[in-house]
C-alpha cells in the first residue's frame, strides 16, 4: 500500500439516525477513547466548502464517497483521500466543538460488517459465498468455521486491504473494520468459554494472492485455531490487532414477515 497511507488507518460502515433519516456512511474511527467515529464524507463536504468549492456536497462525493465500496473503486488515491479527510477531522477534535451529524456518538450509532454488500465474497477454495447474508459484530449465529482473515480488493486488481472473516450457516462473517494496507504484525486470537487459541499473521506471508475487483472478499485459508464445541450463549472473541469482534453462538433470530 502506498506509504503515503498511516499504518493502522481502518475504514468501516456505520448507521445512526440523521433526523427522519436513516444514515448510512463510510467511518473513520476518531482518537480521544470516546467512542465517536468521523463521516469523512461530511467531513470533506466541509473542507470543500471552506476552500471555497462552488459545490462542496458534489465534490466531496466523488472525492470521498459516502460507501466503503465506492470508494474502493476510486483506487489508492481514494484511500488517501479518505485519510486526508480523516486528518482533518483529528484536528477538528482536538479543538473541539465537532458536530454531533459530523461525528456521532457512541450509542447512537451501529458498526456494520465493513462491507455490507461486497461485490462478491469467495471462500479460500474459490467457493462463492452469499454477498447478501453478510454477519458482522454481534450477530448470533449456530456455528462458526475456523476464523480466518479475508483480503478485499481494491482498482487495478490490488488488494487495499485485510479484515476478520469467517464462514457460518447464516452467512459469511465479516469484521466491523477494513485494515487499509498490508496485514500488521501480531496474531488473530480466539477466545471463547475460557478458551484461548491464537495464530500469528504472518501466518500468510508469502501466499499467492488472486487478482480482486475494487470490493471483492477473498477468505485466506484458514490457520489451525482450536476451536471448541458451539455451547448455545457462550461467545466467541476474535481479535487482531486493528479489530475485535464479538459473536453469540445460538439460534439466529427469526424476523417476522408482513403477510
């Protein structure tokens, strides 16, 4: 990845209430322990408009588009965009007086899987997985396959990316955050029941990796984790360095249907 990107600069999708509307938006993580994270769509709406853009809103949108997915296609500089507007936001925060439509609060929004609708999603096998089933933090679920990392395609056939991933009867997994580069050093570690199991990342060095479209998913095959028995209620932990994600094992919900 370009070194003109940070190391640890994660992407991700939220959704929050914005008046009558519901948002949903690419998100940065803001520093401060707080919890709150940055639209940087917005935010660079606002940095157009005070550099004197004739059309801030139509001009951030094609810089920093409001989907991860869009913004993948628009390829490293796209990236590094984003990061710029993420800049700004850090220094918004540090003066203080953010916007709460700018930036909301924890709990008042929901982290998504990273990407919502990949463009398609494959198994380590070359197996495609269900693009519209995608799980993320929280999800309840029957069982989980071994945990893995996944690699997500950005322009020009190169990879923008890493995230947790993993497969399960309701649907592939995904993690909240998208890692921008190459994987970091440190392991993916399970922890459930009790239970600690744990592979280092570089665990992939080396491996050919397949040609991706700008928000393709491709599962890395899967290190040997020990991973015990589903007990329905136990939760299962799987942390990286840039994420942790949380899943109940149990009956997936059932959501009920207008007749």
């Amino acid at each position: 990845m370009d070194k003109k990107l940070s190391q640890g600069f994660s992407l991700g999708t939220a959704v929050w209430q914005d008046g009558y509307m519901e948002r949903r938006a690419l998100v940065a993580r803001l520093h401060g322990g707080d919890g709150r994270v940055a639209d940087l769509n917005r935010f660079e709406r606002v940095r157009q408009a005070r550099l004197g853009e004739g059309r801030p809103d139509a001009m951030a949108d094609a810089l920093v588009p409001p989907s991860l997915r869009q913004l993948l296609e628009t390829g490293k500089l796209g990236l590094q965009r984003a990061e710029q507007a993420f800049q700004y936001a850090e220094k918004w925060r540090k003066k203080g007086g953010i916007p709460d439509a700018l930036a909301p609060v924890a709990g008042s929004y929901a982290l998504l899987p990273c990407l919502p609708r990949p463009v398609s999603i494959r198994a380590s096998d070359g197996r495609p997985l269900d693009r519209l089933r995608v799980r993320g933090h929280g999800s309840t679920i029957p069982a989980l396959s071994e945990p893995t990392v996944a690699i997500v395609g950005g322009a020009k056939g190169e990879v923008a990316g890493c995230c947790i991933a993993a497969e399960s009867q309701s649907g592939p997994v995904l993690g909240t955050w998208l890692h921008i580069g190459p994987l970091p050093e440190g392991e993916l570690a399970i922890e459930t029941s009790g239970h600690r199991s744990a592979a280092p990342l570089d665990t992939w060095t080396g491996l050919v990796l397949p040609a991706l479209m700008p928000g393709e998913v491709f599962l890395l095959p899967a290190p040997k984790l020990r991973l015990p028995r589903p007990v329905p209620g136990a939760r299962l932990v799987i942390q990286t360095p840039f994420d942790r994600l949380e899943i109940e094992y149990g009956p997936e919900p059932v959501h009920p249907v207008l007749q």
